[in-house]
C-alpha cells in the first residue's frame, strides 16, 4: 500500500484537507498526518512515499487524488501529474531555509511517540550551566522584545521561593502571524521538551500553556501531546529515572489581544479579567501567583531543544551580532507566496518579499509592507534593503516584533492603516490607563476628520502630539506602540494623508 503524507494544518484544512483525507482512503492510501512545510500558498499538501524519496503535489483537491493514485506506480507518471512539485528539499521557497525550531515540522507524523532526547541528554548537567549555554547562545525572546532568554531563567532560577512556574505566552494575536500555531500543530512535542529544559535548569515543576481560543487545531493537538507525553514518562514524575519532575496543561484563553501582554496574561491565568500589572515587580520574580514565573512565547521555548543539540557557541554563529540564531519569518498579505520562512537574522526585508515571496499576487506594484504585526511599522521601497536583525530595525523606527510581515500593493491607503491602527488599540485596550483607553478613540477620531479636514496641518501636529503621549504615559505596550504604525505612515506616506 502507498503512504502519504498530508499536512494537516489551518492552512490545509482551509482549503479542502478534509475532503483530501476521504479521498486518500477512498483510493486506499495509507495517509499519515503531518505538520505544514510552511509553503501556504501550496496546500493542502501530499507528499507520496516514493522509494526512498517523498513526492510532493499541492495544491491538492479531492478529485485529484484517483489520477495520483493511477500514477503512483512510475517516477515518470508522477511528473505527468498537474499537481507535481518534487522533493520539498529542493523546492527554492525551502531549500535556502535554515530549518532548527520547525526541523520536525512537516517530517514527523502528528501524535508519534516523543523522544526528548535532547532533555535526556541533559539532565545530568548542572542547570546553572544550561543556562550559561543559553548565554553563550545569544538567544533572545522571539514574542517581540527581544530580551535576552538567559536573563529570565537566571533571575527565575536565583529567586529564592517553594515553587516555580513556566508559562507559555502562545496567545498570538498579531495579524500576519502563525508560527506559533504551526508549531503547536505540527510539532507540538518540540514546545513540550523546550518547556520541561526550562522547568529544569530553572527550577520549575509545573507549567502552562496559555493559548488563544481561535485555534482549535493546536488545543487538540497540544493536548494529544501532552497525554502522550505523559504515558511515556516524558512530562510527570521522575522524567527519565531521576530527581526532576515537571508537569504540563493548556489554559484556553477568552480571545482578548492584551493577553498577549505576560503580566495581562498572568492576570487571566489566575482566573481575573486580562489587565496589565503595573512592574516591578517582573514576573521572574513575582509572576503567576506571586511566584517566580518564566514567561517566553512559543518560539523561544521551542529554540532550546536544536539550540542545545548544536550547542551555544555554534548557535551564537548564525546570524548577525547580537541578534543569534534562526528566526521563523511569516509572510502573508497580498503576496504571491505567503508562508513560514526560517533563517538566521541578517536577511533582508526585500529577500523575503521578493525572492521568497515572489512580490505582490496581484501583480500591482509594491507599496509597504507592515513589519511586526498590527502596532509594526510600515515600510516603503527604499526601507526594503534593511536587514532583519534587532538593531537594523531599531535604526529604521521598526522592530521585527515576532517575525510577521503583512504585504501591500500600490492601491493601499496608509490613513486607513492609521485609522485601523488607532481602532485596534480602541478596541483591544484593557482600559486601564487613559491614554490608551482615550488616546486610542481620539486617534481615530483625528484620522478620520483628516479626510474631510480644511486645516490638515493642525490636525497632522495633533496627531503627532497625541500619539507623543500615549508612547510616554501608557502602562503597557500596546498604547506605546499603537503610535509607530501611525509615525511610519505620516513619515514615509505623507501623500496619503493629504
């Protein structure tokens, strides 16, 4: 019997997997689930078990698969397929990836029995020196910041308590991004063994996953995961014969933005309304319940495990000084080839738009892309050669934020984009400081005068003055930011605004 290899994944069952996966049974393929590739643009996605090789076809639809069955018997009738890709390694979009955090993604059947050997493998070494090797390694948070991971852990491992937790920020709300979601449902073991590293070298002996109610797909497949992970003393008492013991559950979040904020998060963790938590204290000394809480998103968790297999000196080598290791880019939008591209920090924005991507899908000329999600700065042509490292952004008024890019053509209006901009915040905000309760309405009040205003110089001063203040006297950063989309477009559009 042949073996597929269908990606199951939000991209694929948006288009049509579950009519894919009745027509592999009909014909009698031996299907087996597994994560997306990353190219979105392809699925849903088959890759055929050919000799040695696997054999791609996407994307796929039901009424596709009898003639792949009808050629599955010849290398040569496989080209013959519309539908024909090849091996994914030598696909352009994939073969010129640095593949560490998504390495499984894609290869690995959904639900397999776990190894976590990389957390056997180190569970003899003293956790003060995972942490060094965290140092060593450069790695900073990937949800944004960019903070230096071994800060957190040491802070959390060196405060003094009877109990520590690590908490998974996997509520990803910013528009244009998934690679959290693609993590946690195509490979959601690689998160499990990178939160149970942390619990040892920090400490910790329960953690928790807070995920966003929108994905359906992940809380299934995380909990799968875990119950696994479980039955073969992966997580749970005496992991592997020894000391640690290290325990894990999801927490289904309500579905709002701020949450994405840790303190907000912990906030609703411990079971009250998503507002911010004025700091100090910092989580890692005061966090979930009053404890010594490490909070890091999905990416950076899921970094440790291939970022100890290579070892922190090695890791520090990729990318560009202090921006380390690979990073998962999204690219979405109006873009020919949208998807989930890994590389190590120092490519540029151009090289993902243009050579990854394949410019704009609708063929129009390009205009701006948004970097960083909804409160991301907007980037013209000229920003395009910047290189995607912490400190190039910073240089430009931009962050890479958790590595989105959201593509524009020539017929985008960037005073829209600011009046959304403002908008979000309005409807978003936690409420609990004024100026993002109130800046944010006034903001979008502002923009929308602009269209019809006779003195757009003056309303441009007020806007520039408004958002001043909520950058300066907001509690958190979703008032702080909400002002450098707006900035971005009234410096590099002006047009668009008179």
């Amino acid at each position: 019997m042949t073996t597929v290899y269908l990606s199951n994944d939000s991209f694929a069952y948006a288009n049509g997997y579950e009519n894919v996966k009745r027509a592999c049974i009909n014909v009698g393929f031996e299907y087996v689930d597994v994560g997306s590739r990353g190219l979105a643009w392809l699925e849903p996605l088959i890759e055929l078990e050919h000799g040695q090789d696997r054999i791609a076809f996407g994307p796929i639809a039901a009424d596709e698969v009898t003639a792949l069955k009808e050629a599955a018997n010849s290398a040569v009738t496989l080209k013959s397929h519309p539908k024909y890709i090849g091996q994914i390694e030598a696909n352009e979009f994939f073969n010129r990836q640095t593949r560490l955090v998504f390495r499984n993604a894609g290869i690995e059947a959904i639900g397999a029995t776990p190894t976590f050997n990389t957390l056997k493998a180190n569970l003899d070494r003293d956790p003060h020196a995972l942490i060094d090797e965290l140092e060593t390694s450069g790695l900073r948070g990937r949800g944004g910041a960019g903070f230096p991971a071994h800060i957190k852990w040491r802070t959390v491992a060196n405060t003094v308590a009877d109990q520590r937790y690590i908490v998974c920020n996997a509520d990803e709300g910013d528009s244009g991004t998934f690679s959290d979601r693609m993590l946690m449902e195509g490979d959601p073991m690689s998160l499990l063994e990178g939160m149970a590293i942390a619990g040892y070298a920090c400490g910790a002996s329960r953690g928790y996953i807070y995920l966003r109610s929108e994905y359906p797909l992940a809380h299934e497949s995380l909990n799968n995961a875990i119950s696994i992970s479980y039955k073969n003393n992966l997580l749970g008492e005496k992991i592997f014969g020894s000391e640690f013991s290290f325990d894990v559950e999801v927490f289904l979040g309500a579905g709002a933005y701020i949450c994405g904020e840790e303190t907000s998060l912990l906030e609703s963790l411990e079971g009250r309304r998503g507002q911010i938590r004025v700091k100090p204290p910092l989580p890692a000394i005061a966090g979930l319940y009053q404890k010594p809480t490490l909070v890091h998103n999905v990416i950076t968790l899921a970094s440790v495990p291939s970022l100890l297999d290579l070892g922190g000196e090695n890791y520090a080598e990729l990318g560009i000084g202090r921006s380390t290791g690979t990073i998962p880019f999204q690219l979405a939008g109006n873009v020919k080839h949208g998807g989930l591209i890994e590389l190590p920090f120092g490519h540029t924005v151009r090289e993902l738009i243009e050579e990854f991507g394949g410019g704009t899908r609708s063929g129009r000329p390009f205009r701006a892309a948004q970097i960083g999600g909804p409160l991301g700065a907007y980037l013209s042509d000229a920003e395009l050669d910047t290189r995607l490292t912490y400190e190039d952004m910073q240089g430009i008024g931009a962050g890479i934020g958790h590595g989105g890019i959201v593509v524009f053509d020539e017929t985008v209006d960037l005073r829209e984009q600011s009046e959304y901009a403002f908008e979000f915040c309005e409807i978003e905000s936690c409420g609990k400081c004024t100026p993002c309760r109130i800046g944010s309405v006034r903001g979008k009040e502002l923009m929308q005068r602009l269209r019809q205003s006779t003195n757009k110089d003056a309303d441009i001063q007020l806007v520039k003055e408004l958002c001043d203040v909520m950058e300066h006297a907001s509690l958190c950063q979703m008032g702080g930011m909400t002002p450098i989309p707006v900035r971005s477009a009234l410096e590099r559009f002006p047009e668009d605004f008179r």
